[in-house]
C-alpha cells in the first residue's frame, strides 16, 4: 500500500499565522527598459553589404524574439533572399 508523503494543512491558530503578508526585504527592484531591436535581424551584414528591409508574411521566431506576419524587420540580402525563397516574406 502506498502512502502520501505530503502533509496536511492545519485549521485553527497554526493556519491563521501563516496567512500574514510575506515582507520584502530585498529593496526596490530596478526599473524595466524597454529593449530596442537590433538594427539586423538574422545574421549579420557581409562586408560592403546594405541591409534589406523585408515585411513577413508567416510567424518568424529568432535569437528567442517572436515576429508576427505582417512585421517589417531588416536582414542582409543574403537572409532576405533564403526568406524569400521559404515563403517568409509578403508579396508587395
């Protein structure tokens, strides 16, 4: 037979103590940034390269940052050509 090894919470003055509200004692927490997008997205610009501005038409996730059909991001012409050629990119 198995038994439950978690304990059982108690009614009556023992409960009643721990709902007191935690204290903080940490200090302020910092404030958020906002995070600007890096001006490349993908892999960077070759020498002598010019970035190319490309608006997405499927949902793109890279380097842990969501992009949505419909967002304009700017890649190297290499990546714009591999994305394009995936069917990433809108017809304009």
């Amino acid at each position: 037979m198995a038994t439950n090894p978690t304990t059982k919470k108690t009614t009556g003055p023992a409960a009643e103590e721990s709902t007191e509200a935690p204290t903080d004692t940490t200090g302020p927490r910092p404030e958020r940034t906002a995070s600007r997008a890096p001006a490349v997205v993908g892999p960077p610009l070759g020498h002598g390269e010019t970035p190319q501005t490309v608006t997405l038409s499927h949902h793109l996730s890279l380097d842990g940052t969501d992009y949505t059909p419909g967002t304009t991001i700017t890649v190297s012409p290499d990546y714009a050509r591999r994305l394009r050629a995936q069917g990433f990119t809108a017809r304009t």
